[in-house]
C-alpha cells in the first residue's frame, strides 16, 4: 500500500535525490523507472512529478550536484600558495574524500552522464575537463620547479590518479577499515612517492 506524501517539499525532493542517485548507481540510469523510485520510497509514481519534472531532470541535479562539490572542495588548492607538493596533496585529498562521502552521487557523475542530451553532456565535460587541468598545471608547476621528475607525463598522470579516485565507488566501503581521509593519505602518498624527485622526498 503506498503511502499519503505528506512531508515538507524540500525534504521529499532531496529523499527522491537519494533513492534515485542510489538506483542509478546500482543498476544504472537507462534500468532505472519513474516507478522504480517511487517504489523505494514507498510512494505513488505519480507523486514525484509534484516535487520533479522528469527523470532526466534527476540524473542532470545528481551530476551537477556532484560537480559543484567537486568544485568548491578543489578551491583551497587553485588559491593556495606554496609548494606543488603541497599544493597537490590538498588537491587529492580534497577529490578522494568528496568521492568517499559522495559514493552513489559520485558513481553517476562518473558512469551515467553519458545518459544526458547532448549539450548537457558537453557541459560535463567543460568540468570535467577544468578538474583536470587543475592537476596538470599543479604537476607542470612542480616539474618546472624541480620538486618532481623531468620529463613527467603530467596529463598521464593526472589521469592515473582521477581514474583511481574515480574507481572507489566499485570498492571502498562505508563503515570498513579505511576511513576516507585513510583512501586519501594512500592515494597522495603513493602518487608523491612516484613522481617526487629523491631530494624532495621526505626522509624516513
């Protein structure tokens, strides 16, 4: 029996957010109904449209939402002042911790959009590309400054370490052993101590 929705808008809204980030994130946008949702949260179909207009109304919130997390957690870093090594831990640190926090709204940013109308996709990309840069140019910086190895790949290695952050959804687990400032210290610590030059690396 499906219930009266009687909670406050904003409330059902972020709820619809929640159960439809989570569906899209298990079995995929294109799986995932209208019907679907309601289901999860115990409501008529017919309900949702009262709180959103469609479906791919959902999916675009859910990646948009994720984007400016991303954005406002990268901004310590694009005005920081310091070294690239500092300047790239803070970088990382940031992404993998809103990626661990974020698990099913992170899964559908980096898997789903693709699901999205073709100019709606071209504005993911515009940020999806400007996170990039951003870890390009702190890593061109660091070259520049003899803190990492000459000749370093830089978009190389700027997509090695997004795409590893991207993976975590497929793997860490809330509540397991590794806390998500745990994931972030790994991933900076195994990226520095790839591209560090020797004289830049922290003795043991």
């Amino acid at each position: 029996m499906r219930v009266p929705d009687e909670r406050a808008p904003s409330e059902r809204r972020e709820q619809i957010y929640q159960a439809a980030a989570h569906l899209f994130s298990d079995v995929g946008y294109r799986a995932t109904s209208m019907r679907d949702i309601a289901s999860a949260l115990n409501i008529k179909a017919g309900s949702l449209y009262a709180h959103i207009s469609s479906k791919e109304e959902l999916l675009w919130e859910i990646v948009t939402r994720m984007a400016d997390e991303f954005d406002e957690a990268l901004q310590p870093a694009v005005s920081r002042r310091g070294s690239a090594a500092d300047k790239l831990t803070l970088a990382l640190e940031a992404y993998v911790v809103v990626v661990t926090r974020n698990l099913g709204f992170a899964k559908v940013l980096f898997t789903e959009w693709r699901h999205l109308p073709p100019e709606r996709q071209t504005l993911i990309t515009v940020r999806r590309d400007k996170v990039e840069r951003l870890f390009r140019e702190i890593l061109i910086e660091g070259v520049a400054a003899g803190e990492f190895v000459p000749g370093l790949d830089v978009r190389l290695t700027a997509v090695l370490a997004l795409s590893g952050a991207n993976w975590l959804p497929n793997w860490y687990k809330v509540g397991g052993p590794l806390s998500p400032q745990d994931v972030a210290d790994q991933f900076v610590a195994l990226l520095l101590g790839g591209i560090r030059r020797s004289e830049h690396r922290p003795e043991r």
